[in-house]
C-alpha cells in the first residue's frame, strides 16, 4: 500500500495450475464446485441479445427463408421417387424401392443422349456468346463522354429484358416466318425464302441470336457497377506512362472486374445444363426436335405430360449433379487460378 496518495497498489496474485486444477475439481478452495466460464470478450454478444437487439431487422429474414423452405428445400424430398416407383394416387414418396432401374432407363435411352448433346452444345453457344458480350457492352458505355447518348443506349438495350417469353417467342417466329421480316429482305435482295423454323439447321442460331438481344444490354448493369469501383488515379498515373486506352483497358480496367467476371462465370457455369425451357418450348415444333429438343423439354414431355415421374424425376436429378459438379470445378479453378470465387 502506497501512504498518503490514497491509492491502493495491489501486487498480482499468481495462481498455479495445481491451485486451479483444484478449484475446478471440487477440491480444497472457496472456488470448490464452480463452474468456470470462458471470458467474454469486448463487444461480444450472444444470439440471442442479438435477436433482441436487432428484431427489426432479422424479421426482414423471416419471409426469405420461409420462402428457400417451402419451394427449395421442401421440394427436394420429392427427389427420393427416382429411386422409387411412384404411382399417381399412391404415396407421395413411392410405393416400392427400385434402386437405380430409371437412371439405367435413361442411361440405355439413345433419345435422351440426343437430347443431353442437344442441351450440351445449344448451352455451349449460349455461355461463350452470351458471356462475354455484357463484358465488351460495358466497356464502350465506359468510354462515352455524353451521359445523355449513354442513357439512351442503356435504356434501349435493357428493353427486352423486361419483355415476356411469350412476346420474344412470337416476335421471332414473326420474324423468322417464310413471308417474316427477315424473308422479305431476303427476297428484297433477290434470295429465295428460307423455312427457318422447319429446318433444324437454324435452330440453335435463331435460338443464340434471341437470347444475345434479350440479356446482353441486362448483364452489363453488374459490371458498369464494378467499373465505378476502379480508383481513378490509376487511369491518371497509366497516362503519365503513356499507356494508351486499350493498354489501360487491358492493364487497369479488365483486371479491376475480374473478380465479378469470374463469380458470374462461375454461375453462368452452374445453369449450363439449365437451358431456357420456357424460349426453347415455345420455339420448337416437332419437325426441328434433332436439334431443338433439349432435356428441360424433354422432362416435360416424358415427366408431366407422360406422367413417367419417377423417370422424369432420375434425369432431373442427374441434370442437377452435373451442375452441381461444374460449380465446384469451376469455383476450385477460378480460386486457384486468379484468386476470386464464390467461397
């Protein structure tokens, strides 16, 4: 004790591990039968004071996960009739185990391999046309000076987004009829008219072309967002160097979007085997199914309008496990490779 400061200095008290062991242990010690608790640390708080303190804002939770439950997680269970034989009227998760008999069906089925390369190369096209061009779209909106030019083009190229299935499906069968649009500039040249929707030839770049003018002015509005987030002063510092436009495209502005580039690939990559089923559905006929009819379409016909489900419900499953394998291929290489992913 320190006289005449009024203050009490107090030396620390070293405890050994004999005296703790004991005290933890109901040994000798007034500590005898305590239990011990670990340290909270500062600012530290549990779950539930969390919930309490912040109720207004976890209640925003409560309709989202209810909705993941109810139509995501729910409907998985209903996965188990692939594996047994479901009877309409029966139980509604089968009324015999079958083992793998409807993933042998499929496995056996020539039209379903058709059907599977059809989806393989029409989601092909789609992802090495459809990808990058949000990319290149972006860019040039980047490098116009006049806000009022760049909105008009914006707006013009988001338009279809916002424009039904159905209204795409039907202007492009207007467009592509034998008198169409397209037919009569054709004959306009002195061409003979082309029966585009009767040919299986000109399925898949009908089908490319709609999909490229219906998503590509939306896929840019992510990476405008990620090119504000580029720091100008390296524009300013590249020019001092005297790196060009397309030296700083290349050097600054490619690699400042690569991390949201790769986790839309990524997800682009995930839906591959999930080609548009409600576009594909209204295109095609059964004069164009060798290269129109894809496995979405394919389900439908077999699975609901068959009612084959426990057939319907095997290859969906199957369709699922590849997407789920091309994500995680794809994220373990986008990680390993440039460092960005999606965990």
């Amino acid at each position: 004790m320190a006289r005449g400061t009024g203050t009490v200095v107090t030396a620390p008290v070293e405890v050994s591990a004999t005296d703790a062991s004991l005290a933890g242990t109901g040994g000798r010690g007034r500590g005898a039968g305590r239990r011990r608790t670990r340290p909270r640390r500062p600012g530290q708080q549990t779950w539930a004071a969390a919930i309490r303190k912040d109720w207004r804002l976890y209640s925003f939770v409560v309709l989202p996960l209810l909705f993941f439950a109810v139509f995501k997680y729910a409907p998985m269970l209903g996965n188990v009739i692939a594996f047994r034989r479901f009877r309409p009227g029966g139980s509604v998760l089968g009324d015999e185990w079958v083992g793998f008999y409807y993933f042998e069906m499929f496995i056996h089925n020539q039209q379903f391999w058709q059907v599977f390369w059809n989806t393989v190369i029409l989601g092909l096209l789609t992802l090495l046309i459809c990808f990058p061009l949000p990319i290149v779209l972006a860019l040039l909106l980047n490098e116009l000076r006049s806000r009022r030019f760049k909105k008009i083009i914006q707006t013009i190229s988001y338009l279809p987004h916002f424009m039904s299935i159905v209204i795409v499906a039907g202007l492009v069968l207007q467009l592509t009829a034998v008198t169409g649009t397209v037919n009569q500039i054709i004959g306009a040249f002195g061409g003979d008219a082309v029966a585009f929707m009767q040919q299986p030839e000109w399925f898949r770049t009908i089908y490319v072309s709609s999909e490229v003018w219906q998503t590509v002015g939306w896929g840019t509005i992510l990476y405008l967002a990620a090119l504000t987030t580029i720091d100008d002063q390296l524009y300013e510092a590249s020019r001092i160097d005297g790196a060009n436009r397309w030296k700083q495209t290349w050097h600054i502005t490619l690699p400042g979007i690569r991390p949201t580039m790769m986790v839309l690939l990524i997800l682009n990559i995930g839906s591959f085997m999930a080609v548009g089923f409600e576009k594909v559905l209204l295109l095609q006929n059964p004069l164009i199914y060798s290269t129109a009819d894809v496995i979405s379409t394919y389900l439908y016909r077999v699975g609901i309008q068959s009612a084959q489900f426990s057939y319907g419900t095997a290859i969906g499953l199957f369709e699922a496990l590849i997407g789920l394998v091309l994500v995680f291929s794809a994220n373990y290489a986008s990680r390993r490779m440039v460092g960005a992913s999606l965990w």
